[in-house]
C-alpha cells in the first residue's frame, strides 16, 4: 500500500547507519504489522512518525513550551509553529504562523510515544483531532528530516 511506502521512506530518511538498528527495524516490523492488522491507518502512520523521532532521540520536548520552559496547563492554549516549536500564549507572539494545539492532543502524542499500538486500537478521534495529530507529527518530522516526502505528496494527488 501507499502507506507502507511512506513509512519506508521515512524510516530511510530519518535513519542512518549510525543508529540502533535492532531497535529501529523492531519499530518498522512493528507497525507494519500493524497497518496490516488495524484499519486505523492514520493513527497507525502518525504513531511510527513519533515513535521514530523518539525513539531516535530527537522527539521534542512536547511537556513544556519550548522558550520559557513552563509546563502545560489541562485548559492552557499551545501554538505550533511552522518550524515545530511548540510555545505557550505568553510566548507565541514572537513566533510567525502559529497554530493552536489542544492539551488533548498532547496527551494523546504522550500516549503514542510510550504505548504499543495494539493499545491504540480503541482511540477514537474527530475529523479535527487527525488533523491536528497530522499537523505536529509532520512539523516535528520536517523540523528533523528537513525533506519533503516524496510519497506524501504523490498520496496528496490520489
């Protein structure tokens, strides 16, 4: 499928001969395994993304605003800017082209990071909440990949 051929090349892309393969190519048979068992593609392809830049170590800090330092708030209002960079209401005036982030789904990137996907099979998320899940995992990945994806934007034509 399509999917699986963005999920390779993002694991080509954001791998590298340096890295621990055993634990990265557990992570790949892992979720292709679960593309093939879960009709949940979306969920399935946005979990590798954040799992893959976790597990590389370059997963950002997503408890926190990345300028002050100050921890999330349950109603607090996040902003993601274009270069990944999540920041608070005091913070994101200095910051171009943000967007809000709900607690929520910071939650939900939380739980993604650290659960296995058999555990995510139940999530249920609105139209709104994909979107958004979509939005930060491919901020975080541009931020690190710095690379268009080419199988992304052959996905957007179909």
């Amino acid at each position: 499928s399509m999917l699986a051929i963005l999920i390779s090349e993002i694991f080509q892309r954001a791998t590298s001969a340096t890295e621990d393969g055993e634990a990265l190519f557990y992570l790949l048979e892992k979720t292709l395994t679960s593309l093939n068992q879960n009709h949940k593609h979306l969920l399935c392809l946005e979990s590798f993304k954040i799992k893959l830049l976790n597990l590389l170590g370059v997963m950002p800090d997503i408890s926190r605003c990345s300028v002050c330092e100050k921890k999330w708030q349950q109603e607090q209002t996040i902003y993601l800017g274009n270069d990944g960079h999540l920041s608070c209401v005091t913070c994101y005036k200095d910051i171009k082209n943000q967007q809000e982030v709900s607690f929520n789904i910071m939650k939900l990137i939380h739980f993604l990071m650290h659960k296995e996907f058999s555990e995510t099979t139940n999530i249920k998320l609105t139209t709104h909440e994909e979107e958004s899940l979509k939005r930060i995992s491919n901020a975080f990945l541009q931020r690190y990949l710095d690379y268009e994806l080419k199988t992304e934007r052959i996905m957007a034509l179909l």
